[in-house]
C-alpha cells in the first residue's frame, strides 16, 4: 500500500498485542498529533477502502482492536493533552491520548476527581476508557464513564467531523447521540476530544475496611445484607482465595490467606459500625485500613489482574458478566458448580458490590476453556445479567451478545442496531467484524 500522501505523519510498520494476547498485523500504524491529521487519515481509508482500527493503549480484554488482514491502526498516544479544567462548570476536556492516571493526577492538584476507575486505570487511555465505556472499582457508587461523558468530538468513517451533546449537567436537545457514541468500542468513529463531568474531592474521612472471608458464599451474601441495610459503600470489591495467593506470590502483597478470599469495603468512618454489623460471623479477620495503608490495598486489587496473569502463564480468558446483586448468592453457587464440571478453578476479581464478577478461566485445552466461558456467560443471561458489564464485546462476545439481546430485548433491538452501524458506517471500515456486526452475523447465519 502507498502511503506517500500521508508521508508527513509519523507512521511505523509493527505488530501488537493488546492485553488478551489477540494481535493486530497492520499494513502501517500512523500516529497523528492533531484533529486534522487524523480526518486525513480516515479520508484516505475510506478512498482505499481500508479498515481502521483506533488504539489507545491495547489493554482492551475481548479482541476489539485486533486485525489480521489489510488494516491501517491509528495509534492517538500523541493526543494527550488535557486542553480544560473548568471548576465553575465543573468538566475537564482532553484529548483522547491521555493516559487515565496522568488525568487523574491533575485533576487532584486542583481539587477534583473523575470517579470511574478501571483496574486498568494505571495503563489504558481515556479515549480507550470511553470506547469500553469502563467502570472500576468505585462504579458501585459512581457509575462507569457513561456516567461521566458530557461531550464528544468525533470523526466520522467519512472523514466528517461531529460534535455531540454539551457540557453542561443537564441538555435535552435532541437525541441522545453522546451515547450512542460511548461504549462503541471505536466502531462509529474516532473520538478526538471528550468533555467529562468532574466533581470535588469528597473532605469526608474513608477508610478502608479488608474483610479476610471465611468462605466464597460469602462475598455475595454480605453486598446483599449491605443492600439490605441501605449501606452504599465508595468501593466494594473481592478476590477469591486464589487471587490473594497470587497477589502474595507475585506483588509480595503479604495479605492473609482464607478460604474465602478478601473483601475491600471503603465507606465513610462514620459507617464503619454498620459494616461490621453485616460482616458477623462470615470473617476470619478484618483490617481497618486508612492513609497509605488503604491506597496500598486499593493498588494490590487494581493490579489483581496482572498477578493472575503471570500466574497462569497466558493461558486464560478473563470473564466480565454482570448480575442483579439480589442473585449473586446462586451466580457464585453456580460459579462453584460450573468449576467443579470442568476440573478447574476460577480467579475470581470482581466489582461484586454492582454485581461485576471477572471470574478468570484458566484452563490448558482450548475448547474447554470456550466452553466454560461461554457457560458462565449464559448463566449471567438466565439471570437476568449482562454477558458485559466493562471489559466490552470485540470479537470475544458477540456470538453471545447476540444471544443476550435476543433473550431480553428481541431480534428487532439488535436489527435497529445493525442498521446503526450501517448508517453511519456504509463502507464498513471502521473496526469492521466486532461488536454489533458480527452479533448481527451470528444471529442471521442461524437464521
């Protein structure tokens, strides 16, 4: 391919692997700086017909930036700038480079904070954040960045450029297309500027509770007694058994060994009484952490994934099905049940106080860990779950995305969804064969 007429753009040839191990083989990775060098790289694409794939910074966990054909990958780590720190309106805007820690970090220096927080937060961009529409470990309380997006330039497959929505709290102008937008996972367009909500940092004291649990029933039957009890906690989080031991293994993390792993509550001191209370009787320890104490614990689970990795060499799938919270109790039951049948266990981190569970299969054989995955996914669905609640749908997902929507929401749901992506994208060049298109495919190749 000759890329002479993009030639002023900074452009590699390499390959790359996001974090899920799936690889993009490009003809060319270009690197644009600006609005206008990234229009012209779409135009181009669309002359040649050429497939497009956005990337932030390839933590994506489902395949949805791989390409193994002829595909032009627009790397955006050169956009990341944060152009606006509005504190009367309360919004920051920033190119979609950014790293999330980077943003975060500014934002503290002048008094504020973006609460969604993706384990990931430490690595992946915020224009990647926004595409995956990513939750984190405080989404219990504050949502995930679906939440948080007020705003968004984006260039369209055609090489037109759109703003949507306003930054502002309230706007009932139209459609809702910000949201169209967010969690398309780079296949509508290539988002360039993003407007997101901030708040002040909360003066409230938290602390951070670590609940050592005697067995794994019982993470799910402590969210439902905090629900119970009207108790919304900042953060609830959980790893089994296992996850600990690698996180002691590989991050020498030094955290108590149980049966039934650790439990991360962070709540207002002044509700510290009402979480013990539900915590009776299901504990072998709790540590009341707070100041460098709790961020250190907070750190070890946002790295939990990175420790099940080394420990299982690669050979994994990391699940993300949500549930209704009230039916966590039976979807760890059956979690348990569905390991036993396969010989395996599963790692399992989670953002339980939302019902988000990421049970990790690691399993040798191939077609048994599919299996298995797609298992614990249609449980999720004859839960009244989602087969997604962060990670996205890329390739990994669709064929059983299809069957999520189809069961709780009918064939004409995912039809008009289709017919979206048509519509804005007739060429099909804009990370082509993922998420809704090739849900659409599975579902009309079984007719």
């Amino acid at each position: 391919m000759d890329f002479t007429e993009l030639k002023d753009i900074e452009q590699k040839v390499e390959e790359r692997e996001d974090f899920s191990g799936e690889k993009v083989r490009p003809l060319g990775v270009f690197f644009p700086k600006d609005e206008d060098e990234v229009v012209r790289i779409v135009r181009f694409a669309k002359k040649n017909r050429l497939p497009i794939i956005p990337w932030g910074q390839g933590t994506s966990l489902t395949g949805a930036v791989s390409c193994d054909k002829n595909c032009i990958l627009v790397d955006l780590s050169k956009m990341n700038k944060i152009l606006e720190i509005n504190d009367i309106d309360w919004y920051v805007r920033v190119q979609p480079g950014i790293k999330l820690i980077d943003l975060f970090e500014e934002l503290e220096k002048k008094g504020f904070m973006l609460p969604p927080d993706p384990a990931s937060f430490f690595l992946c961009s915020v224009g990647g954040a926004v595409a995956e529409s990513s939750g984190g470990m405080k989404g219990v309380r504050y949502g995930s960045f679906r939440e948080w997006v007020l705003s968004l330039r984006v260039v369209l497959p055609n090489g037109e450029v759109i703003k949507v929505g306003e930054p502002l709290r309230k706007n009932r102008a139209g459609y809702d297309l910000v949201h169209l937008f967010v969690g398309s996972e780079g296949t509508l367009g290539i988002v360039t500027e993003i407007w997101l909500r901030i708040i002040p940092i909360p003066k409230r004291k938290m602390v951070m509770i670590a609940a050592m649990l005697k067995d794994f029933e019982s993470a799910g039957e402590v969210i439902v007694g905090l629900r119970k009890n009207k108790i919304l906690p900042e953060l609830s989080e959980y790893v089994d058994a296992d996850v600990v031991k690698a996180l002691n293994k590989h991050l020498s993390a030094n955290l108590k060994e149980t049966e039934g792993g650790m439990l991360l509550i962070s709540i207002e001191e002044d509700s510290v009484d009402d979480v013990l209370k539900v915590l009776e009787g299901k504990t072998v320890d709790i540590k009341i952490a707070e100041g460098e104490e709790a961020e250190k614990l907070y750190s070890l689970r946002s790295q939990a994934a990175i420790a099940v990795k080394a420990e299982s060499n690669k050979v994994f799938y990391a699940e993300d099905i949500v549930v209704p919270v009230s039916k966590l109790p039976e979807a760890i039951r059956r979690l348990r049940e569905i390991g036993e049948k396969y010989n395996t266990k599963f790692y399992v981190i989670s953002h339980i106080g939302d019902g988000n569970l990421h049970p990790n299969i690691i399993i040798e054989d191939k077609v048994a860990r599919e299996n298995a995955f797609e298992e614990i996914a249609r449980m999720a669905i004859e839960l009244g779950g989602s087969v997604s609640g962060e990670h996205g749908i890329g390739v990994q997902k669709a064929k059983l995305m299809a069957e999520q929507i189809v069961k709780h929401n009918g064939v004409s749901v995912l039809d008009l969804m289709y017919h979206i992506k048509k519509l804005i994208d007739p060429d099909d060049i804009m990370n082509p064969d993922k998420y809704v298109e090739l849900a659409y495919k599975f579902l009309t190749s079984r007719g």
